[in-house]
C-alpha cells in the first residue's frame, strides 16, 4: 500500500471521528503533497526512459 494513501486514509480516520481534527487536515494535505510529487515523478521518470 503506497504511503500516501495510508496517511490520508489516517487522516479521514481521524476527521470522522472528530479526534484531532487539525491533526486529521494536517495528514490529508501532507498525503495530497506526497502524492502529487510523486506523481510528477513518475512523468519525468517516464519521459527521460523514452528518451
């Protein structure tokens, strides 16, 4: 299971849940940053090996 999506699965966990809400939405945005990097990542990985 990929990093990032454990820690938004956390964070909505927690947000649900109502415990540490600002915890919870500090987890979620850190997932999304994860995931979108390493998204990026994986394009410039992608377009280098073609090349």
């Amino acid at each position: 299971m990929p990093t990032w999506l454990i820690i938004l699965l956390v964070g909505v966990v927690l947000l649900v849940f109502g415990v540490a809400v600002e915890a919870a939405q500090f987890l979620i945005w850190i997932a999304i940053i994860v995931l979108v990097v390493s998204l990026i990542l994986g394009l410039v990985g992608r377009g280098k090996s073609k090349v």
